[in-house]
C-alpha cells in the first residue's frame, strides 16, 4: 500500500476505485484491482 499526500489523481486512475474513511485516514481501496491501495495521511 502507498502513502500519498494528495488522493486526487488515485481515485481516477481506475474505474473501480472507491474511497473509504477509516479510524481518521483516508483509503482508496480497489477490490477488482487491489495494486491500486492507497493511504493518505
């Protein structure tokens, strides 16, 4: 999983992308394509 700063561009860059809020930190999590995993923060 990477950590970035900015999740704008991760959450395009797969039509199966959807963000998910848990215990204070934004995820982007990808269930077709799990290489996609993304943390900020």
């Amino acid at each position: 999983m990477r950590v970035l700063s900015s999740l704008r561009t991760a959450k395009t860059r797969h039509p199966g992308c959807k963000i998910v809020r848990r215990k204070g930190r934004v995820y982007i999590i990808n269930k077709i394509n799990p290489r996609y995993k993304v943390r900020q923060g």
